[in-house]
C-alpha cells in the first residue's frame, strides 16, 4: 500500500486512467492473497474470493474511481483552492494571508469563506509527509516564492486524501448494509451511492472540494454512532469519541453538524429501551466536550483568516447568506438548476425506501428524514439555493450515506421480485417501439434507405421530447407551477427558477427563449439581429414580473412585417396581457424594425400586471380577404421585448 501511495504521489499526471487501474487492481490483487493467507488461511482461496466478491467489486470500482481523474485534470479547482491555499500558507509561511497562493493557482480570490479549514485538515497527513520528505530529498527542488508546497506531489496528496476518506465512507456504509442485507445487496446499493449520485462526480473531477470529504467524514461519524449507540447505552469514552467525529464533520462541512441528530435519536431510542435511567446530560456534555474543540477551531480560523485578509461577512439576517424566515426548499429538491431529485432520481428511491425503513430501524430513518428536511430548508433560505456551478445537489452528498440504507430497502425488495425489473424493462422495450412506429409515421426517417443508428436515437429523443414534455423526476413541482400559472408542465424546466424582476429585455434568441412558450419559429437570424417569427395566428410569452404599483409600466416591442403581395394592407397584431387587451402593433409590410411602445398607467397596473408569471400574447388580426392563420399574408419577425418602467 506504501509503494501504491508512492506511485501516486510522485509517478506524474501523465500515467492514463488505464495505468493506473492496471497498478491498482495488482496491489488489490496481492492484499487479497496477503488477507486470506494470513486471517482466513482455514478456508479454501475459492471460498474466501466467493464471500468476499462484492468487497472486490466495490473496491475494485473505487480504484477505478481513483484513476478517473485522468480523463479530466489531477488540478486544485474552486472552494478548493481556499481550502488547499490556507493550508500551504498555514506549512510554509504560518500567515494565513493566501492571496499570493490563490494567485498562483489561477482561482479567483475568495478570502471571505466561512469554510477555510473544509478538506484541509483531511489533507494535512499525507501533505506533511510530502512536506517531510521533500525537506529530506529536496525532490521539488524547493522553487522559490508561494510556488514551493503548491504543485505536484502536494496537490496529489491533497487529491488522494479526498479519494481515501470518501472510499473508507463508502466501505463502511457498505459494511453496514453487508450485515443487515446480505453481500448482494449491499454491493448493488455501495455502487448505486457511489456511481449514481454527485458523490462520483466530486470524487473524480473536483475532488477538492468538500463533499467527497464530507461524504467520508460523515459515514464514518454515522457507522460508528450506529455501532456505539445500538442497543445499549454507551460509556463516557464512546460518545467523547462520537462528539469528536461530528466535530471533524463540522470542521469539514459546517453544514453537516446536523448530522449529530443521529447520535441523540439513537440516544434516546438506546435509553427508552433500558432498564433504569441513563445519564442523559453526562453522555450529551461528554458529547460536546468531543465536538467543542473541532468547533472552536472552525470559529478562531474563520474569524482569523477574514480578519488578516480585512474582509466583512455577514452570515445571517438583512443582506446576509442565509435567510432562514423563507426558504426555496421546493426548487432545491426539483428545479432543473441542480435540483436534487430532478439530477439525482436514485434519491427519491432511497426517500421512499427509507421510509419504509421505519419499521426496521426506526432510530437511523427518523434521523435520515429530519436530517434531510432540515437541509432542503437551509439550503434553500441561502442566497445561492442552487450551490453555483455545481453538479446537481452537491450540498446533499454527504447525504448519500444516511440515505442508503433506504436504497438497500428498495433493492432488496427489487432482488427478491424479479418482475418489478422485468416490468420497466418490458415497458421500456414496447415505448422504444413506439417511438420507432413514430419517427416512421412522421417521416423522419426514409423508408426505403438505409440510416445511421446514431441519427435514428437522436430522433427517437426528439419524438420523446416534444412540447409539452413531461420530466417525471421534476413531479410533483412541475405539476404545481403549471397548475398555478396556466402553462405547460415543461415551462417549470426554465421558467420555475426565474426571480421576479421589475424589469425585463428579453432579445428573442436562444438565451430569450425560455420567455417563449408557443406559436414561435427560429429560422435563424437576419441582418437585423436574433429574431423569432409568430408561426400562426397566436403566440404566447410568459415573464417573471414584479410591477411596482406606484408607477406607469410599459411595454416596448421591435417588430418588422415581410415582404407581402403588391400594395399589402398593413400587418395588424393585437397585445394582450394576461388576457386583456393592451395594445395594437401595426407593421408595414417590407419596412426596417420599428419600435411599438404601450404604457399602462399607475392606477391600472394592477389590473393588468400580477406578482409571478405574466403571459403576454401576440395575436393576428383578420384583415378584408385574408385569414389570420399560419402563412396567411407577411410574416411578423420580432426582435427585443422590453418591459419597465422606463423602457
């Protein structure tokens, strides 16, 4: 294991994913061979790899999880580097002041975290070891400036740490479910944890970051809490040493101190099944005393690093990142911006298996639940609900390992009734068919000639696809929105997410097309800039407004009329909003843009105008001789739609 460490610290980025694999799986190899000569020797080789087989498996996929990166970057990358620069500058310069390190790593300057500790204290045995033999062998040279502790084996260390944390959270879930479900199972639901949720993602391509260490921190908090707690009361040291464990969590993820609900549920679960009382307060205080020093470090650095770097926070309250009186818990879970549901729908199977898990281990899933709800109401009250840039729900990732037991329910039951998988397979098979009779009907495909088979998949997702489409993971939050708004149940995807603006410029390309519900074409741009034409008699937008009330609030439209027959009636569109008339936009027909402008007055605003989505229709009016239906006189093209105030 030393030399595999070596290998991976010192032996350079440029192995490949398969490389590193190959030197993996040899060393798994030879510990499996080394373990069952030495513990299980009584036992046949052929018994032993049968029994062991889903650790194979498992560790097997994490090592390959381990070589991953090399398809992607083996690089310091977003909160990361806060995290890695605070612990270079604490090694070498033993300053804080990590400007000229985030400099250096190219990461945009970040002092203001309340998370400057995060990974770092994972990170800092291996990166000490570094340190100690490159002071030993000089093998970096030793470069002058912030460059010395930054590049190389250091941040391999940093990487590897991250990987090893996460993995030993992933074996000790697995070790859990390997009793209470059998080998089977409990590799299924480890492989679904690991390769089925953000946990892959932030293991493999930002591994800097905190979650694949929460991930671990936190499993194995929660695996010895369940060993310690279960089924008797625990002594003074055990739960001093439960304290400490969420303690690290919390240094890790502030955010995971919730995760000590676990504890004292099991706790008073553990005690109401006694005999005689418990020292309640004594194992709580013992607890604390575990947990306060991890805590008091979070705090003192927090305070230090925005202190020397002269930088104000404000965490709670007017203005600050958190805002706990309201909370957008309902697109946390389901919007299309990272939801978790919607991105993660193995998550909803383990909800509805945990569930169940009530009447098996009611301690574990109440803890699971009243966890889960506590961070979908936080993490929605922040001001930042959809965690930035990232994969899916990244802010749940160390609630994969809580949450699997649940899954293991699910699988379990799936395992012993082949048919609840023989069923979706079925019906897979028969609506792959249909969408197959329908791209044949819709002439999508020819006939008589052959097709690529990538092409005719491609179509299939389009067939599938088609407005309005249904996105189930997204239920039951698209059902509401377009219930509540009057729209298609697709126009949650993009629309459910927007804030409410007291002003709008909606230009009518690919970005304003999320305004643009039904009755429009893209045909491309022209010299006049990105356009839309009405395809049809109708068409609808739909905009996210909040009017002021106090003020007149108009709208502004650019619009051309095309080319018509010899001396063309004027093209004539009626605007409404939200059903009622507004104005007339009269376009001559061959003519440059022009721009309409209607004012609703102060006083009949809120006739008009509502707080939320606002549908505005564009319809054609009938002239002498000719209908308003598709390809009936000039083609209307618009441009821009402004709405405000001033616009």
């Amino acid at each position: 294991m030393t030399a595999f460490l070596a290998w991976l610290l010192f032996a350079g980025n440029a192995r490949g994913v398969a490389v590193d694999w190959a030197v993996g799986l040899a060393v798994l190899a030879a510990g499996s061979c080394l373990t069952w000569r030495r513990w299980f020797g009584h036992v046949a080789w052929r018994q032993f790899a049968t029994d062991s087989a889903d650790v194979h498996v498992l560790l097997a996929g994490l090592l390959l999880v381990l070589a991953a990166p090399h398809a992607f970057h083996w690089e310091i990358t977003s909160d990361g580097g806060l995290y890695f620069a605070n612990l270079r500058s604490l090694v070498f310069d033993h300053d804080l002041r990590i400007r000229p390190e985030l400099e250096f790593l190219g990461l945009a300057d970040r002092p203001h975290s309340i998370v400057p500790v995060g990974p770092a204290i994972i990170w800092a045995p291996l990166y000490l070891v570094v340190a100690g033999l490159d002071w030993l062998t000089g093998f970096s040279g030793r470069p002058a400036g912030v460059a010395h502790g930054l590049e190389g084996p250091y941040v391999r260390a940093a990487l590897v740490s991250s990987w090893l944390i996460a993995s030993a959270g992933v074996v000790a879930i697995h070790w859990r479910l390997r009793r209470e479900f059998g080998r089977v199972t409990a590799a299924l639901t480890s492989l679904l944890i690991v390769g089925a949720s953000p946990l892959v993602y932030y293991m493999v391509v930002e591994r800097s970051m905190t979650h694949a260490a929460s991930f671990g921190v936190v499993a194995l908090a929660l695996t010895a809490s369940d060993v310690w707690f279960r089924g008797r009361v625990p002594r003074s040291p055990e739960a001093f040493g439960m304290g400490a464990l969420i303690g690290l969590a919390i240094l890790v993820r502030p955010q995971d101190g919730l995760f000590g609900i676990f504890p004292v549920v099991a706790l008073c679960f553990t005690v109401r099944g006694s005999a005689g009382s418990a020292p309640w307060l004594k194992l709580l205080l013992w607890m604390a005393a575990g947990a306060m020093p991890f805590v008091a470090a979070q705090g003192v650095v927090a305070w230090f690093v925005m202190a020397v770097n002269q930088v104000p926070y404000q965490l709670v309250g007017g203005g600050g990142y958190l805002q706990f009186a309201s909370s957008r818990w309902l697109d946390v879970l389901f919007s299309s911006r990272h939801g978790l549901l919607s991105w993660t729908p193995i998550v909803s199977v383990a909800l509805v298996g945990t569930v169940a898990y009530l009447r098996r281990d009611a301690a574990w899933a109440l803890s699971t639940l009243l966890v889960f709800v506590a961070m979908c109401w936080i993490n929605g009250s922040a001001t930042d609900w959809a965690g930035g840039s990232a994969f899916g729900g990244r802010r749940f990732t160390s609630m994969m390992g809580p949450l699997a037991p649940g899954l293991a329910v699910v699988v379990f039951a799936v395992l012993r009734r082949p048919v609840l998988v023989l069923a979706p397979v079925a019906g897979g098979i028969i609506f792959w068919n249909y969408l197959l009779m329908m791209q044949f009907e819709h002439g999508m495909m020819t006939r008589d000639e052959a097709i690529g088979f990538g092409r005719l998949v491609r179509q299939q997702a389009e067939e599938y696809t088609r407005p309005p489409y249904f996105y189930p993971f997204a239920f039951p939050a698209n059902a509401w929105f377009a219930l509540r708004e009057g729209l298609p149940i697709d126009a949650y995807d993009v629309l459910g997410v927007e804030p409410l603006r007291t002003a709008l410029d909606i230009t009518f390309n690919e970005r304003g097309d999320r305004f643009l519900i039904e009755g429009w074409r893209d045909d491309g741009d022209d010299e006049f800039g990105p356009r839309r034409f009405l395809d049809g008699e109708a068409a609808l937008m739909a905009v996210p407004l909040d009017v002021p009330a106090d003020r007149p609030y108009a709208v502004s439209i650019r619009a051309r009329a095309g080319r018509g027959a010899p001396n063309e009636p004027p093209v004539v569109i009626t605007v409404g909003v939200n059903g009622r008339p507004f104005g007339l936009l009269t376009l001559t027909p061959a003519a440059d843009p022009s721009v309409t402008t209607f004012t609703a007055p102060a006083d009949a605003g809120h006739r008009l105008w509502r707080k939320g989505i606002n549908r505005l229709t564009f319809r054609r009016v009938a002239s002498a001789g000719r209908p308003a239906a598709r390809g009936a006189g000039p083609a209307v093209v618009v441009y821009n739609v402004r709405l405000g105030s001033n616009p």
